[in-house]
C-alpha cells in the first residue's frame, strides 16, 4: 500500500472525470488550501488597513448604499443581507455579529459603524436581531474608505464575478494598531491590543522625518495600548518595550477605581472602569464567589449601581481595612486585574503572514499610504487632462461662437462638420489678447471628446462670464497638473504630503474628537504586602466539635468540653477543641493526605454543622485519622496501620487547595492511623497482637513525603483463605521523654506510671515483649 501511495507513475482510471494521485499529495494540497485560505480570508488582518475581509465588505456595502454618517439609517438585516448576497458568501448571523461588534464602544476604540437600537452591552448580553436595529458609517469608517473612487487600491471580482470590490481600503490612519483585532487561524493566531489614533499618528510622523527610528523611540510616542474600556496599565516599560519590539508579549491591565469617604471613618471602593474584554455582569458573579467563601475575608459586599457608566461598589468588613491590601486581594483573585497578550501577527503585505514589530507595522501602513498618494495622483492626472482637453473645446467654441452656432444649425452632422472645421484662427485671436492657449489635438481640429462637450453645453453658458470662469478655471487646472507632476517625481514632495494629511487626521481624531483623548493610564504597579489572612480576621474564641460521622461545626466562645452536645441520630462526638477564628486547623485523612481548614470559614454552631467532606476533596473511603490546631513549629510523628512511619515539620504539611497535600505514601492494604506530636525524645509502640517496643526518636527519619521506614515487625501468619497476611500490625504509639518515663490511662480515670522502660528498649524496626504490667487490654494508651 505504501509503495502504491508513493508511486507517481500511478495509471489512470477508466473513467474519463476521474484523476489518479497519491493520497498524500492529495490531503496535503487540500489542507494547505484550507489552512491558506483561512489564514489570508478570515482570520488574519491586514496591516495596511487592519480589517479582515467580513469587515472590509460591511464597510464596502454600506457605502454602496450610502450609509453615510449624516444621512439616514438602514435596517441591519439589510445590510447584512447585501454583504452576504454580493460580496461575503457566509452566514447572515456571522456577519451581523461582526457587524455588531464594530458598533459596540465597549470593544472596539474608535466605533466604525453606528448602531440604532440594541447592540449589546459590556454585561456580556447580546444584540438584538437584526431585523429590530439600525445602522450607518461612522467618520471613523468614512475616513478608511476615503478614495476609494479615485482608483486608491486595487479592485478584484467578487465571489460570482458579477461585482467588484475593494481588496484593501485606503485607511488615512493605522486603523490595525488603533482598534486592534485578535483571530485564529490554522497554526497562528493574532491578538493586538487597541491603541490612540493621536500617539499612532505621531509616531507615523517621526518615522516619516527618521526612517531609521528604533522601536524603543516609538514608544515615546506611542506610550502602550489605548483601550476603550480605559483602565490602568501597570506592566513594566521594559516588558512593554520588548513586547513592541518583538511583535509578543503581554500588559498587566487593572480596573480603575477610587475611594469614597462616607464619614465617621467609614469608606467604600467605586470602581469606575473595568480591564478590556472583561463582562461586568461575570465579574461581579465571581467576586460575590469570593465573599461567600470567604476568599477574600475583609470585602463584606458588592454592589452595581451602574448606569451609562460603570459604577460597582465594594464594601469592606472593617474600616481598619487598608485599601490597598483589599484591591490587592481582589487584584489576584478576580478579573479586576487581567493579563492581555499581545501576538502582532498579520498579513505583511495582504498574503504573507509575519509577526511584526511596531515599527513594521507602521512602516507597513506609511508604504500602503504612498501607494495611495500615488495612485490618486495618477487618477486626479487624468482626470485633469480630460478637463483641460474639454476646456480648450469650449474656450475654442466661445473664441468662434458664430462659427459655431451656424454649423449646429444647418449642418446635417454638426459632430462631424465641427470635427473637420479648421478653428486655428481662434487661437490667432487669442494670442492677440495675450492668453495662453495651447493648441487642440490635430492643429486646430476638436477631438470627438470636445465635440461631445460642445454640442451637450446648455444654451446659458453662452456668456462672456462663462467664458471667463473657463479660462481661470484651466489655468487653475494648469497650475495643480504642474504640482502633480512634481509629487510624482519627488519622493520628498509625496513624503511631505502624506505627513500632512497625518496631521490632519490627528486633529480631526485627536482631543476634539469624541473619545479621542486617552483613556487607559500607565503606572507603576504598586507591590502590595501579603498579609496572611489570619491577620484580616477578627480574632474571637470558638469551640471547634467535629462528629462520629465528619459533620463539622464552630460553636461561639469557648464552652465546657464535658458539655453534652446535640447530634444527629446515631452519630456523636469525636473531636472537641478551643480555638480561635484565626487559627487554621489540620485534617488528616487515613489515605496519608493532610487538608487545611480555616477556623473562621467553618460553619456555626445553631444548627448541627456541615459535612467536612464539602469542605475539602477527602474521597468516600477515607477516614478522618485526627483533626487538630495548626502548630509550624512543631514536627509530627505519622505512621500507617502496616508499621511504617517517619517524623515531617508541620509547617510543610499545609495544603494550599482542597485537595490537600500526600505526604504518607499508603499502599492499597494498609492506611494512615497514626500522626502525634513528636514531644518527647523516645517512642513508644505497639502492636495488635500485644507486642510493646521502645525505640530512641532520633531513629526516626525527617521527610517531607514518602512510605517511611519500620518501626515496629510485624510477623506473617496464613489467613482463612490461605493468604500471607500481617499477624496483627500497628495499634498504637506515643512519645515521652526518658527520664520522666512512661504513663497511660487505665480507665475508671485512673493512670498508670511506669518509670523505667529499659526492660522494652530495643532498635527501631524489633518485634518488642509483653506490655508493662497494667497495660490496657486494647492495646491503646488512651
């Protein structure tokens, strides 16, 4: 099959519409189609006027229905309907949305459409249908399209071939850096942030006067991206730098707020704007996430009292609160901080990919602009050629009007009469009168063209005022050749001139202009403190109860630990324990993991608590092995039922999410039993079947995660099924120091002591003897 595949000489089928290739070549050149046509048609912009092809030809339609940003509105089903019908074979619902979105202020920098009715806002809702809205040009838009009837760009048949459309606009600014664009395409992607057509404009103009102008340089003018969300930039200058130099790179953008005082010490944060692309509605969702559970201790509340502007409240639980550390909180654990990417990756040239440097961008767009400047010059050219022949036709005319009138009138064929006529005499008698009159074409003879014009002039224009206007007129028209002539051949004159109508678009989409002014700040990202949450949270007492069955419940103060609790029916105590709501508690799991709790997090003590397992990730089969108050400085002693244990620091057990943190290794038929506070410099162990060992604690390893090491041997004895199995395995173990000896719980209240051990000390990992005389029957020491 393979040699067939690569085999090139393959015979054709016997069908004459059938055509024999190697399935490799075959899917590797109709891939190649899709990816290229993917890339260059949908989703890459161009960077010489920053559209994608859905966008250019809703501009293109809309003009063609003239749409203007003074005349009247159209129904959005209609123009989505002859975008999709004459140029963009697509889905109408596709080409609304992106019609849509270049009406909405709220993500686009300079709107290119201007929307009538619903559509959408920055809560994240969608348009309304198109039949129920409305839509015409912006003068943002009339300024992309600006020459497109004086042959700026190149035309190309449509997707029928029965219409011609634009394959690039004109664009008198960077339209692709000032409102940005983002897509993806078959192994790229392209994601630009939206910039300020003033700064764009004058870093144009400094490239202009110094071609030789570093990116760096440009950032003196274009500081960073612009977005119409505002907000504030807090990313370093030299990332920004790097970003703009590399064409990759990302902005830390946050939300802009400020702190209103209520009086009596009392205050509340007013965001007033939000980051780029973040739904206002999604956000404070999330951030009423983080107060209920309690992420963030010291909000209290959220409220939106927007309008037509932002306007999102945050209550903090205490006036003490720093607000600082409380934006700092939600910095990091909400969207009121994002971080947007930046992937300048675009079409160069209209076809070829590339990711690009500000600098090739601007360079990109000031070459498209001399070609238009160019082509325009050329158009204005001809179109003042044929003017001018027309005017010397009439000039000649009214110079001979008698001769004129009398060939209209009895000629059978005036075209033709007037066509062969000599009229070299006119030009006799203007040179008399000192005017400067060339001769026309043929020396002396009107070209069809000036015949034409002649014979369609209206009887009115026969007056010496005219005649008049049409002399000063073609030595106007004379003197603009002449300078046409001159931008043509100079590239200093074109260079002059394009600077001009830069100039010109700055002032006209600058300050004066609606929303032309910046809107996103740049500063410096003040570092704020981490302060631990135990230090955000009012430290009061509680008494931590914890059930048979896992249900958890914080009662307030401390009570008496004897008191007698309610339960649910067939559960009771387990756990009972001072606290207080600033403490973090430690659970330990028999499948060797340890979970962190917050004190001030658990449930209250009314009602009969909450399951623990909602609190944490501890899986079904799991028991809880201890639950007890977080110590760092202390190291616990942690062993399995199969007699294998090491001694780990405390502070390295806390677990950071709810899934906690393994850090006794298991096996599938043993499970954890054991974690005690290693207080004393001896342990001891013993086992099931009554076997008592004492053992030296420096014996024990120190590791943050592992199986451990034996302390205690257990014999192999053959189950009732015939398998090897443990004869007994770990009951219990303690610590104690030496020379204090060793005390247990005997019941009835009673404690047994027993001073010296030296009868049961052996090495570490030993089988051990008979318990002490008095030693409780169940093996535990209480």
């Amino acid at each position: 099959m393979s040699d067939m595949v690569d085999d090139p000489k393959m015979k054709a089928p016997d069908g004459p519409d059938e055509i024999s290739e190697p399935l490799r070549r075959a899917i590797g050149e109709r891939y190649l189609t899709y990816a290229l046509s993917t890339i260059m048609h949908r989703a890459l912009p161009d960077a010489r006027d920053g559209l994608k092809p859905v966008h250019r030809r809703i501009l293109f339609a809309m003009r063609e229905l003239r749409l203007s940003s003074t005349g009247g509105f159209r129904k959005s089903a209609k123009i989505s309907g002859d975008v999709m019908g004459n140029y963009h074979p697509h889905g109408d619902a596709a080409i609304y949305d992106a019609m849509a979105r270049l009406a909405q202020d709220f993500n686009v920098r300079y709107p290119l459409v201007d929307g009538q009715g619903n559509f959408g806002n920055i809560d994240g809702d969608n348009p309304a249908a198109s039949r129920y809205t409305e839509a015409r040009m912006t003068i943002v838009a009339e300024a992309l399209l600006d020459g497109l009837n004086e042959d700026a760009v190149d035309f190309r048949d449509n997707y029928d071939g029965t219409l011609r459309e634009p394959v690039v606009l004109p664009a008198q600014f960077p339209n692709l850096l000032a409102n940005g664009s983002s897509g993806i395409a078959v192994g790229m992607a392209t994601n630009i942030p939206p910039h300020n057509i003033a700064e764009l404009c004058d870093a144009c103009l400094r490239l202009i006067k110094n071609p030789n102008t570093q990116d760096d340089t440009l950032l003196n003018d274009v500081p960073g991206p612009d977005f119409p969300t505002g907000g504030v930039i807090v990313e370093p200058p030299e990332n920004i730098a790097a970003a703009y130099r590399t064409g990759r790179g990302s902005f830390r953008l946050r939300c802009k707020y400020e702190i209103e005082d209520l009086g009596r010490g009392q205050w509340q944060v007013v965001v007033t704007e939000i980051p780029y692309q973040v739904q206002k509605s999604r956000l404070i969702e999330k951030i009423a996430e983080l107060i209920q559970s309690k992420k963030v201790p010291i909000l209290a509340d959220i409220r939106d009292e927007s309008a037509d502007d932002i306007r999102m409240v945050l209550e903090p639980r205490s006036k003490n609160v720093d607000p600082e550390v409380l934006m700092g909180m939600l910095y990091r654990n909400s969207d009121l901080e994002v971080r947007f990417s930046l992937n300048l990756n675009v079409l160069i040239d209209g076809v070829t990919p590339k990711v690009c440097s500000l600098k090739e961008v601007l360079r990109a767009f000031l070459d498209h602009r001399q070609e238009v400047l160019i082509r325009r010059s050329r158009h204005r050219l001809a179109r003042i050629d044929h003017r001018l022949e027309v005017l010397e036709g009439f000039i000649t005319a009214f110079l001979n009007l008698d001769r004129v009138i009398d060939i209209i009138r009895y000629d059978d064929d005036p075209k033709a009469a007037m066509m062969r006529e000599d009229w070299s005499r006119a030009f006799v008698r203007a040179t008399s009168e000192k005017d400067y009159l060339p001769p026309p074409p043929g020396e002396g003879e009107l070209s069809e063209v000036q015949v034409d014009a002649i014979l369609n002039m209206r009887l009115r224009s026969l007056r010496r005022l005219e005649e008049m206007e049409l002399r000063s007129e073609y030595d106007a028209l004379l003197q603009e050749r002449q300078d046409l002539e001159d931008l043509l051949d100079s590239d200093d004159l074109q260079w002059s001139r394009i600077a001009e109508q830069l100039k010109e678009t700055r002032e006209t989409f600058g300050k004066n202009y609606e929303g032309g002014a910046r809107r996103t700040l740049l500063q410096e990202a003040a570092e704020v403190e981490e302060v631990p949450l135990e230090a955000m949270i009012d430290r009061e007492p509680i008494t931590v109860v914890c059930s048979q069955m896992g249900w958890i419940r914080a009662m307030t103060g401390h009570i008496d630990l004897a008191r007698e609790l309610k339960f649910r029916d067939g559960d009771g105590p387990r756990f009972i324990f001072h606290a207080e709501t600033t403490d973090r508690l430690l659970v330990f799991g028999s499948n060797g993991r340890f979970y962190t709790l917050s004190a001030a997090n658990l449930p209250g003590g009314r009602g009969m608590g909450e399951p623990l397992r909602l609190m944490v990730d501890l899986p079904n089969e799991a028991e809880i092995v201890d639950l007890f108050i977080h110590d760092p400085d202390r190291r616990l002693l942690v062993a399995s039922s199969a007699g294998n244990g090491f001694v780990v620091p405390e502070a390295d057990v806390v677990a950071q999410t709810r899934n906690g943190k393994q850090v006794l290794n298991v096996g599938d038929a043993a499970q954890a039993q054991i974690c005690r506070p290693l207080t004393g410099d001896h342990v001891a162990i013993v086992s099931q079947n009554g076997k008592f060992l004492v053992f030296p604690a420096s014996e024990l390893p120190e590791m943050g995660r592992g199986k451990g090491v034996r302390l205690q041997k257990y014999n192999m004895a053959r189950g009732k099924q015939g398998s090897l199995e443990l004869d007994g395995g770990l009951s219990d173990l303690t610590t104690f120091n030496w020379s204090d000896g060793l005390s247990w719980e005997m019941g009835g209240g009673k404690t047994r002591h027993e001073p010296d051990m030296t009868e049961w000390l052996g090495k570490r990992a030993g089988v051990g003897k008979r318990p002490p005389y008095g030693f409780p029957r169940n093996n535990r020491f209480g």
